[in-house]
C-alpha cells in the first residue's frame, strides 16, 4: 500500500512540477531551471518506476496466496460435505466454483487493492494540486460528477444479472466438458460427436451472450466519466480562457491544471469501472458463500466411542431409509458374523448397496439403528469408524498418478518389503513386467492405461494395505472375463481371510461358498441362510438362481455345477 501510495502521489508531484517547467522555462528562459526542473521531473518518474513495480510483484504474491488458501478451503469443505449436495450438483460445477470462481474474485483484490492504494492517492494529489491553482476551475471540471451516480447503480445491478447468468453457464459448461471426456467411448460408439458439439455449441453461445452484455454494462460506466470530463473541460476552458487572456492566470498555472485534471480523469475512469468489476465478483461471491455456508448433515458426535477391536460383527435392526420420499430399506434386519463372510443378493434396486452406505455412514438411516462390533455407527468418530472398512466395487476408482501411489495412496509409512508383499498377494507382480516403469507407470486418468482386471488388482492391494478388519465387496468380479476375475478371485481370497466380509453381488455362481446368504427384496430380507438351504427352500433365491442358469445356458440350479467363486474351495468346505 506505501508503494502504490508513492506511485499515485507521484502524479500529483508530476502535475505540480509542470508549472515551473512552463513559466521559468518556456515563458522566463531561465537557463538554470532547465536542469533543475529536468531532473526533478525525471527522479518523479524514477520514483513512480520503482514504486510500481514493487507493488505489482507484492500484490500478485498476495493474491496469488490469497486464491490459492480459497481454493484450498473451498475442496476441504466440499469434500466434507454430504452425499447429498453432491447429488445435487454435478463435479463440473464444483469445479468451476472452485476454480473460475475464485480466479473472477482473485482479480477483485487486485484492482480494490490498486483502486485504494494508488488511484484514490492519486487523484487526491491531483485534485490538490488542481484546487491549488484554482478552486473554481476545479469544481467547474467536476459539476457533472453527480450526475453518474444513479446511472451508475442502475448498471451496477445490471453488470451483477449478467455476471451471475455467466457464472452459472461457465458451471454447466464444465459440467458438459466433464460428461464428454468421461463418456468418450459411448459417444463415439453411439456416433454422438454431433450432439454433444451442439449441446456444448448452445452453451457457448449463451456464455458469449451474457459476457458481451456483462461487458457492456462495465464498460458503460467509465464511458459515462469520460462523457463528464469532456464537458468539464469544454467549462474549463471557457472560463479559464478567458483568464489567461486577461493577464489574470499564468500559462504555467493553466498547464498545470490542464494536466492535474487530464491525469486525474484517469484514476477517475479505474475507479468507476471499480465498481463494474466488483460487482462482476459479486456474483463469484455469493456462489462461494453458498457453497461455504452448506453445512454437512452428517457428523461426528461430540464424545465418540472407540472402535471395536479385531474382526467385528455388523447388525442392522429395523432400519428404515428413503431417499427423496422413496422408500429405500423397510425394517431391514441381518447380522453378518464376526470374520465370516456374508453375502447380499437381490434384484436391483433391493437397497444391497444402501447397506455399504449405512456402514460406512455415507447416509443415516431415518430409523433403526446399525451396528459395527456391538456399536453404533453414530456414536463413533467418522475417520476411526471408516478406518474399519475396505472397499472393493465393481469399478475401481484410481487417480493419474503411478500404480505405486494409488497402492499407497499418499502413505509414507510402508517399507518396501510390506509393499511387496501386497503386490505379490494381489496378483500385481503378475501384469508388472509389461509396463514400461513397473511400479512407477502411470495409471492415466481414472486407471484408463490399465485394464479392469489390472484396476482391480490395484483395488485389492490397496485394500490389503489398509488391513482393515470389515471388507465390502460390490460386485468386485462382475465386468471381468473369465481368466481376469480367475486371479481377481484368487487375490480376493487372501483378502478375505480372517477378516469381516459383506459381498454384493448379482451373479449367484459367485457367492455360494459364503457362509451366510441373505436374500433382499424391496428394502427388507426375505430370506437368509447358506446356499444349500435357500436352494431347498425354494424361494426368492432359488428364483433368482434358476432364472439366472437359464440365461446362461445351464441345464439346472444345483450346486455341484456353479463355480467355487470368489472365495475359493477352503471356505466353501468350511461352510
């Protein structure tokens, strides 16, 4: 702020060493004020140099600093929010909101922060300096400052309208970007490279709309300044005129003034169009603080209790949860056994993976109560009741980095050895040798350099490196062909051992070693038990898996012709 004051009281310096320039050098030809004046003039600028170019240095620390703890605030928070408001609103806007948003409001700082720093300093010492040589020529210059106030205000709440419509179509267009590159294989199956063109084609042109506008409502503002410095100058000028003809006024006084009022219309015009870019920010700000003020539903209680020790057992009593009015679970009751696998089946849409969310309280059950180890899962803290779980589902989700990091997953307390020894047991070493940096090849964008089954292998090596007593498994084999989820499978039975396992799956022939079956229907359990007894009992299971042999080609539901599954022949002979 000192040196942006420096810059602007250098104009006023500038403005006030005019007058000696024209009245002791052109007009008296003093010949020893040329080098006195010269060099004052010259360590003017000398001064507004340095001054200037510190303050930009400082200021784009600052506000680079500045929008980068945003940012960095903005992605904690949103990543604390609930399921809910992600539902809610799509990863591209997110993103923008995160992104363009706080790059709008990064270039407020910057002009507020030069506005009050170097212009109002400015134009108050150019204002002095005008004032100065002649109170009544300066407020002849400003009579028709009044006049912009009103029109001003009127374009400010216009400028904020568009701002805000431009704001929000920036959202959808991230959005669109982020379906588009994640959709890429269906669009180009489905031949829609045209229609999705055109979608984003409309969008860009409601984006040019609202910004053309948007920028016509700022620029109106300092056009409006320049309207009343041209006609306090024409007012100047005939009454200063006339002066100066009279004897009454020095051409140096009036040259002095002249260029106090032409450098201060300057300053004037920034801060008018001040207002125009604030007002542009407005709308940047209210979108972040209604980000910022959205408030997680889902909380740690104030006193949690410690987790369970060792391989726990999972119950859900009568629980009950809908989602948007829907029934989801009605009175869903089950208790999965301590170290003992427990599988989930049931048409789609029977609520198998409500239940993982309620585990791991991505949702709360509206009633009921859901239990990890004899404890509530609401009376734990939400990292330590987490920290029971892996999960592996049917789509591994893996970042762009290296296989080694997503593995990891940013710990730094794994030796190479215990990494190793993962890797073995998850049947990575196998694929290993065919890429080009081993363990350190990129993963590309969501895992797309690897193959499903190579995803899933990851997927299962970082859950045997978190050696976390409950597993969850959603459909962990179902999209892999038959030697892929052969090794999956294998891997999946040493992650299995000894520990808590909940399986979803739909593919029957995959859970039949399970110890314990519960069959789901609607949001409740229909019925439960092992495979061999549902088969017997002829039910909703026993449906499923006649309905699915058939599909398959299979002659009949009887156990000795399914597969051993996920979970090998040892815990097939233990059941």
């Amino acid at each position: 702020m000192g040196l942006m004051a420096l810059e602007g009281a250098s104009l006023g310096l500038f403005a006030r060493g005019v007058q000696p320039m024209f009245d002791r050098v052109f007009v008296a030809r003093e010949p020893g004020a040329i080098w006195v004046v010269g060099l004052t003039i010259a360590g003017i600028f000398a001064l507004r140099a340095v001054a200037g170019a510190g303050q930009k240095v400082i200021l784009t620390r600052v506000n680079e600093r500045a929008a980068a703890g945003l940012r960095r605030d903005l992605l904690g928070h949103l990543m604390r929010l609930d399921g809910a408001f992600h539902r809610d609103h799509p990863p591209g806007v997110l993103i923008e909101r995160v992104g363009g948003d706080v790059q709008a409001l990064g270039s407020i700082w910057t002009s507020l922060a030069t506005g009050i720093g170097r212009d109002a300093v400015g134009l108050v010492s150019l204002l002095g300096v005008a004032l100065a040589v002649d109170w009544r020529w300066t407020l002849v210059a400003l009579v028709g400052v009044p006049v912009l106030v009103l029109p001003a205000l009127g374009l400010q709440g216009f400028v904020r309208r568009r701002a805000r419509a431009a704001r929000e179509v920036a959202g959808e267009m991230s959005t669109r970007l982020d379906e588009v590159f994640h959709g890429l294989q269906a669009i180009k199956l489905n031949g829609l490279e045209g229609y999705q063109a055109r979608r984003y084609d409309a969008l860009l042109r409601r984006r040019v709309t609202a910004e053309v506008r948007g920028a016509a409502g700022r620029a109106a503002i300092p056009a409006l300044v320049d309207v009343m410095s041209g006609l306090g100058f024409l007012a100047v000028l005939a009454l200063g005129g006339r002066e100066i003809v009279a004897g009454e006024k020095t051409v140096g006084e009036f040259m002095a003034f002249f260029t106090a009022m032409a450098l201060a219309f300057e300053p004037l015009r920034r801060l008018a169009a001040l207002s125009g870019t604030w007002t542009q920010a407005a709308a940047s700000v209210e979108r972040m603080r209604a980000v910022l003020d959205a408030r997680p539903v889902i909380l740690a209680p104030a006193r949690p209790v410690a987790p369970p020790v060792g391989a726990p057992a999972v119950e859900l009593r009568d629980v009950h949860l809908a989602y948007g009015g829907q029934p989801v679970l009605r009175g869903l009751s089950f208790v999965a056994e301590a170290g003992r696998t427990t599988a989930l089946v049931g048409a789609s849409g029977a609520g198998k993976s409500t239940v993982f969310n309620l585990l791991t309280r991505m949702v709360d059950a509206d009633r009921g109560e859901v239990r990890v180890g004899g404890v509530p899962v609401r009376d734990m803290d939400l990292g330590a009741l987490r920290g029971l779980f892996s999960v592996v589902a049917q789509d591994a989700l893996l970042f762009d980095e290296t296989v080694r990091e997503n593995i990891l997953l940013g710990r730094t307390d794994v030796s190479e050895a215990r990494l190793a020894e993962v890797v073995e047991a998850a049947h990575v070493a196998d694929f290993l040798p065919v890429l080009p940096h081993g363990l350190d090849s990129p993963a590309g964008p969501r895992g797309s350099a690897l193959s499903g089954g190579q995803r899933q292998r990851v997927a299962i090596a970082r859950a045997l490196l978190r050696d976390t007593p409950v597993l969850l498994l959603d459909e962990a084999t179902s999209a892999l062909d038959t030697r892929s989820e052969a090794v999956v499978q294998a891997a999946l039975d040493r992650l299995s051992e000894g520990r808590t396992t909940l399986v979803i799956a739909h593919r029957l022939s995959t859970v039949r070693a399970a110890h314990r079956i519960v069959v789901m229907d609607r949001g409740r359990v229909v019925d439960q038990g092992t495979h061999e007894e549902l088969l017997a009992r002829g039910g909703l299971y026993a449906e499923l898996h006649r309905l699915q042999f058939r599909d398959e080609g299979g002659s009949a539901p009887v156990a000795s012709g399914d597969s051993p599954g996920i979970f090998g022949a040892k815990e097939r002979q233990q059941g």
